[in-house]
C-alpha cells in the first residue's frame, strides 16, 4: 500500500517515508489542514506546518475510503484523518473528524504495535503484531465478524476463537465484507455480507457473521500469496501464480470471461492465464481489478474508460477477461479505485489513469517552460513527475541510492576520509549502517503483506 487509490482521491508513499495525497477532500480527507480539493498532490502535515507529519515517524502503508485515511509507521503507530459516514467516527469513538492526522493510542487496540489498516466503506480494520483483528464502523452486513450485526463506536477486538486460535498475517476490507489470512496453515477467513457471492462460501445465506474458513482445496491447495476484497467481490493470488475470483461480476471485473457473478471462486484466465505468466498480486476496485505479474507487466479487468472527449459524455467498456495494459514499463504495485487507477513503477515513478487524474504539463511563458498541474482522464497509464514529490521515488522497497553509498564509502576511504569520525568503523558496521538506510519488513510479516508493500 505505497499507493492506494479511493473514491476520486489518491495517497502515495515515498522513499522517504512521506506522505502524499490529492483528490476531492471530503471532511478534510487529504490530511492538509482544509476541506478544499485540490488537483496537485499535498503532502500530509501535522498541526505544527513546521514540525514533521506522524512526529517523525516513517509511514510505511496508507490506507483510504470514503471519508477516512488511516496510516501505520515503521514504528507500529497507527494515524487516521478525515471522518466517516457513521456519525462522524474516526477510531477515537469521539465522533469528532480530523483536518490532520492524529495518532490512535495504543492503548485502543491491546497496547499492542499496528502492522497494517483496512478500511471498508464505513468500518475500519486494524492488524496489530501480535497478530490479532481490532476494528469498528458499520456493523449491519456483519462486516465486523464479531457474531451480530450491530456498530461499534470503539475499537473491538475479533474474538481469536473466530479464527481457530491461530495468528493473523494479513486483512482486507471490501466495500462490505472482509478477509483475513492466519499464519499456521495460511488459511483464508471472509466474513460480512455474502451478497453475489463475495465470500465464496456457495451459501444462500446473506451474511457471515463471524469469520468462516475457506478449505485449501479451494485453491487447488496451493500457499495464498495476494489477495484483495473490493466492490461484493474477492480475488485471491496462490503462490504459483494462479488467479482465483469469486462474486459479483456484472462489469467483468472476475476476468472469468463472461458477466455472471459466482458464488465460489473460480479459476481466471482460462486456458492461457496471463500470457502463461505467473500473477505476483492484485487489487480489487469498485467494478474492476488490477494485475501485476512476477515480471511486472500490468493487466485489468472489467469497466474501463472508452471515449475522453470533453464535449462528449464519459463512456465505458468491458473487458471480460484480463488484459494486458500496453506499455514498456514494469510495476512493482497498483490500486484500483471507483473510477481511477495508480500504480508504482519498479522505478518509482507514479502512474494514473481513468477519470479525473492529476497531472502535469509543461506551459509555454515568456520565461521558458512552466510545469502546471492539471485534471483530466487518461486511457491509458500516464507517468507524474517527481518534480510533485520533491524528487523521490515513491515506495519504499527501494535500494539504497547510490549517492548515499558513495557518501558512506567515501567517508570511510583512507585518503578521503582520513579525518572522518567513522575512519575507524569496522566494515561489518558499516554494512549495517548502510542497509538501515532502507526499510525492510519484519521478519514474521507474511507473503502476502510483504507482496503489498512492495517485497
């Protein structure tokens, strides 16, 4: 989640840890201070516009719905801005919104470290290290999987019963259901509402409410590497690479080849599955889903923007089984969104398209050339300057720079250095300083998270 794409609005992280967001700014959603939109990305701030965003601490995956963001720290800390549907709630239980982010005491959530944020439509999820389920919002499609269809105001915990005792891996939270991975086993749990089929389970029933178990034959018996809840469907990732789908799928968005929905998931792709390519993760919008294969090439399903003529009104096609998104260029992440998509190259550089994106254009002035911002709606995937990011690269996967090397080699060269103050270092030492530059995932954090943040 070092790019997550919602409702007209988008957040990316970059190499540095920061925090940006643009987009239709709905109870002060951006995290900037106001309720203005804007068309350019902002970075995320604190109350004090001169003191760091998060007190410094390095945002590892954002988080976004309708009216809420929510981010989780290197550190474990959790932060949420913007409001919710249900009366105004953020996970305080004060029913106050927030213009800025603010930090969720750990005492919250079992004075536990945060992991990882899911937010649905109007319910939010948190997975802590201990690897427990705490979560509040919108109760009534027994999305909360706490056995009732009632709200929770605070954030309340998934009785771990639920999930036969076993630890939590990784979440996600659908427009109105949930998924969650346990760790011995990797087994998959869904929950919340069964309409169209969502939680794959080939019941009549309309609801789940607690978390019920999907049989590893489900998955032909292969290892959950990605998988992904969006608009009352589901797709799962195996470790080979196959592609599973289940639930709605009036607009294609399942990939199976035709519209009708299914209530068990299903193998996509037919009888050749990407180009014979293994799948590495997907994202699940409102009506379409996106695809990024172990080699980084970028495919999509579902409804797409088909005619970009701004006398015209907007018209859409259906693509009913994956399709490759032409381009030279290979991805590490994507998000899809209600109408829009983003994606990270390998690189670090952003990509958006669909319907109201941001981006730039250099402008002819007296002066020479001015980059300006702008909306618009793009076919195909369209790259943003780094110009907008202060020039970093976006994810944090990344290696460390090579003008950072050079100035730890150089520091610790004979002649060049010989009055540095770590001329006498030990090389193992150096090594370790040098690799905590970059970011690297718990050692305990799954496959699947792993995957979604880049590793």
């Amino acid at each position: 989640m070092a790019v997550t794409a919602g409702v007209c609005r988008t957040f990316v992280i970059t190499e540095n840890a920061k925090v940006y967001g643009f987009g239709r700014n709905y109870a002060g959603i951006l995290g900037n201070g106001t309720t203005e939109q804007t068309d350019v990305f902002v970075p995320i701030r604190s109350e004090d516009d001169l003191a760091p965003a998060f007190n410094g601490e390095h945002a590892i995956m954002v988080a976004t719905s309708l009216m809420q963001c929510a981010c989780v720290t290197e550190e474990g800390s959790l932060w949420t801005w913007g409001g919710s549907v249900v009366d105004g709630e953020l996970f305080f239980g004060d029913g106050n919104s927030r213009l800025r982010p603010q930090c969720v005491v750990p005492e919250l959530y079992g004075r536990s470290r945060a992991r990882m944020v899911a937010l649905g439509l109007e319910f939010a999820m948190l997975l802590t290290v201990d690897g427990h389920i705490w979560n509040y919002g919108d109760g009534t499609r027994g999305q909360l999987g706490h056995g009732d269809l009632f709200d929770k105001r605070v954030l309340t915990k998934i009785d771990p019963v639920c999930f036969g005792g076993g630890l939590i891996t990784m979440i996600s939270a659908g427009t109105l259901h949930s998924i969650a991975q346990v760790a011995e086993g990797g087994l998959l749990y869904t929950w919340g509402s069964a309409v169209r089929g969502a939680l794959g389970h080939s019941t009549h029933e309309l609801y789940a409410l607690i978390p019920k178990v999907l049989p590893a034959a489900t998955f032909g018996g292969d290892d959950i590497a990605s998988f992904d809840a969006g608009f009352r469907y589901s797709i799962v990732v195996t470790v080979p690479g196959r592609v599973y789908a289940t639930g709605d799928n009036y607009d294609g968005q399942l990939g199976l080849g035709h519209r009708r929905k299914s209530k068990t998931f299903q193998l996509v792709g037919g009888t050749n599955p990407f180009e014979n390519q293994a799948v590495r993760t997907v994202s699940c919008g409102s009506r379409h889903s996106l695809f990024i294969t172990n080699t980084g090439v970028l495919w999509s399903c579902g409804r797409t923007l088909d005619n970009i003529d701004p006398l015209q009104p907007r018209t859409f096609v259906r693509h009913l089984d994956p399709t490759r998104i032409v381009t030279d260029v290979r991805f590490k992440v994507a998000s899809a969104g209600l109408m829009h998509s983003a994606a990270i190259a390998c690189n670090g550089d952003l990509y958006t398209w669909g319907c109201e994106v941001s981006q730039m254009k250099y402008q002819k002035k007296r002066n020479g050339p001015v980059l300006r911002n702008y909306l618009g709606d793009f076919l195909v995937p369209k790259r943003m300057h780094r110009i907008v990011f202060s020039n970093q690269r976006l994810g944090r996967w990344h290696t460390i720079q090579y003008k950072r090397a050079l100035a730890i080699m150089m520091s610790s060269h004979l002649r060049l250095a010989s009055d540095s103050v770590v001329q006498d270092f030990e090389p193992e030492l150096l090594r370790m300083i040098m690799s905590l530059t970059c970011f690297q995932p718990r050692n305990d954090t799954g496959i699947a998270l792993r995957r979604l943040i880049g590793f």
